[in-house]
C-alpha cells in the first residue's frame, strides 16, 4: 500500500507510525469540530461522517464512513486504528476486527 519514489529509501516502522498517529490526531479534530457544528445546528451528533483511513500512506486521503461515537470507543485504546481493507501492514499492525467496510488494526511499533 505504502509507495515509495525511486529516489527515496523505504519508510521505516517508526515513520509509518508516525503518519497513523497523523491521521488520528487530524480526525480527532475534525471530530472535535463536526461535534461543535451539529450542535450548534441542533444536528444529530452521531450521524456517520467521513473520517480519513489512518493507514500509513502519507498520501491516502480515502474515507472510512462510521459514527463518531464508534470512532471515540475505537481510539480509546491508543494502539488501534481504522484502515480502509488492503491499507493494513504486516510489519507494523495486526488486524483485530473488521466492521462495516473498514478494518480495526493494532500497532506494535
């Protein structure tokens, strides 16, 4: 999944860690933010909103679907991550469980 240029050695775990950890704190904004926007406009606020696949590719920008609070209960455990299916690395997470189109993974790095 990850792809590297020619002229560029590959990621190391750490660094592949490092662009998860990224992508988390980017959708706990979000989600910070859509929380203060549905309430301000009387919104559901567990309605399923788009939250970025935390893979380790610095370039994927593909969504995963699912409710906020789902999201929240997953990140509870600051190992696990949500990764679309065919985004997850063997060298750096195990799988733990797949829900709905999307697949709940453990770092070990």
């Amino acid at each position: 999944m990850t792809t590297t240029p020619p002229h560029q050695p590959p990621a190391s775990p750490r660094r592949l860690r490092e662009n998860e950890d990224f992508m988390e704190r980017l959708n706990r904004a979000m989600k910070d933010r859509l929380a203060e926007v549905r309430e301000a406009h009387d919104e559901d606020p567990d309605e399923p909103f788009g939250f970025f696949c935390e893979c380790s590719d610095v370039d994927c920008r593909r969504r995963i679907r699912l409710e906020p609070s789902r999201y929240e209960a997953i990140h509870r455990d600051p190992d696990l991550f949500v990764l679309l299916p065919g985004h997850e690395l063997p060298e750096v997470e195990s799988v733990v469980d797949q829900e709905f189109g999307y697949l709940i993974v453990r770092k070990f790095v």
